[in-house]
C-alpha cells in the first residue's frame, strides 16, 4: 500500500513558477512509477509527467521544457517544477504512483493505482 499526500501548489502570476510536492508512505516507493495528472473544471484529467524507478522520464508535448519531474528515494517524495507557468495550466494536480511497465502506459489514469488528494494550482494572466 502506498499512501501519498500533496503540498505545495497556489496562485502565481503567468511567466511564474511554482512547485508541488507529493510525500509517500509505503517502503515500494522507490521501485514504482511516479506521475503527475491535472484536472482543470469541466475537462478529464490528464497526464503531465512520469518518472520509472529508474530515472527515465516523459512528459506531456503541453509541458516539455517547463516542467520538471523528480523523486527523491531516500524521502518517498516526488516533485514537480513548473516554469514559465501559463492561465491554460491551472488546474488541480495530482500525484498518482504505480507499478506501470510498458511506456506506451505512462500516460493512463487508469495505469496508476495510488492517487493524492490533489492540490490547486492557479495562474492569473
């Protein structure tokens, strides 16, 4: 079992950046896969890093050069790093962690079988 709870996000203006983190319990947290997915009102929700146990990575085309994924093992935390922030990425943002293999699956909710509660992120223009 793996528990992960959510801090960080809030209100930054756009060109800003800002920073979630996602704190997991559980000792398999260093061999499964990490993801962040967000969910703006009215739409599904949708992928926007992952990260293997191993440090590969894949980001969603929307994100790729502004945000970066990362974990820290020796922690269970992961973390996200948003640049150059934009109004289109507030959302809420969720942490989700998984045993996902095959990379043509890293950008499935449904891959994902632990999920935190989710934390807003706001960008004013």
């Amino acid at each position: 079992q793996v528990q992960l709870v959510e801090s960080g996000g809030g209100l930054v203006e756009a060109g800003g950046s800002l920073s979630v983190s996602c704190a997991a319990s559980g000792r398999i947290f260093s061999s499964i896969t990490i993801a962040w997915f967000r969910q703006a009102p009215g739409k599904e929700r949708e992928f926007v890093a992952a990260m293997r146990s191993g440090g590969s990575t894949r980001y969603a085309d929307s994100v790729k050069g502004r945000f970066t994924i990362s974990r820290d093992n020796s922690k269970n935390t992961m973390y996200l790093q948003m640049n150059s922030l934009k109004p289109e990425d507030s959302a809420v943002y969720y942490c989700a962690a998984g045993l996902v293999f095959r990379y043509s699956d890293w950008d499935a909710v449904s891959s994902y079988n632990y999920w935190g509660q989710g934390t807003q992120v706001t960008v004013s223009s």
